[in-house]
C-alpha cells in the first residue's frame, strides 16, 4: 500500500500542487478544505500523515489539529505562513512553516511515511 498524506488547507491551488508533486513520488494524497472535509476523509481511510494548515476559515486550523490527533493518524504538520500560530504546537506535531517545497515536506513526513507502507519515498 503507498505511503498516504491528508493535505487540510484552503487554498485549492496549492493543495493541487502539492498532490501532483507528492504522487509523484508514490504517494497517494487526499484533500480537505474545510474541518467537515477532513473529518469525512479521516471516516473514509487511515492516513500516515496529515497536513493542517492552521488558518483555516472560521478558525478551524486548531479544531482540525484535534481532530487528527483524536483520531490517531500517526503524523501530524502543522503549517502556516504565520510563525505565531504555529509556536503553541511546539512538541505536538511537525511544524513547517509556509511556503515550502514538496521536497521539504517530503522530508518532513518520512518517518510516518515508511511506518507501515512500501512506496517509493525515500527519507532523507
């Protein structure tokens, strides 16, 4: 089974870069826009990792935080272009400030990536 990433963020442009530069490289990658899309997406597969932009509308970054983490996805970044908002996750998830390259990330989700697949992304 490939290595799988749940990308949460708004923006759909940059969510659909990202997919076409992680499929790429052997993963399988799921969107969410909003904390209902992510919910369902995390309802419908286990993922190895989730990505969570924190400015989020309606200031859902933070609830979908929880939700990842009460639903045991083994990974979790949390990403925003705003530094403030990430300093209060220090220690509870990856923080990865905007922007980044899919490389970065990549490099990022490794461990949780090769916990329990077989793709073709390599730890850097």
């Amino acid at each position: 089974m490939a290595p799988s990433i749940l990308l949460i963020d708004a923006d759909a442009n940059f969510r659909r870069a990202l997919r076409v530069a992680l499929s790429l490289e052997g993963v399988a990658v799921g969107e969410a826009a909003t904390l209902e899309e992510a919910h369902c997406a995390m309802q419908q597969r286990r993922w190895d990792c989730a990505v969570v932009d924190l400015l989020l509308p309606c200031g859902e970054g933070p609830r979908v935080v929880e939700l990842v983490r009460s639903r045991g996805a083994p990974g979790l970044i949390a990403c925003s272009a705003h530094v403030e908002l990430l300093a209060p996750l220090e220690g509870r998830a990856i923080l990865l400030e905007k922007p980044f390259s899919p490389a970065s990330l990549l490099a990022c989700a490794a461990r949780f990536l090769h916990a329990g697949s077989r793709g073709r992304v390599e730890p850097n």
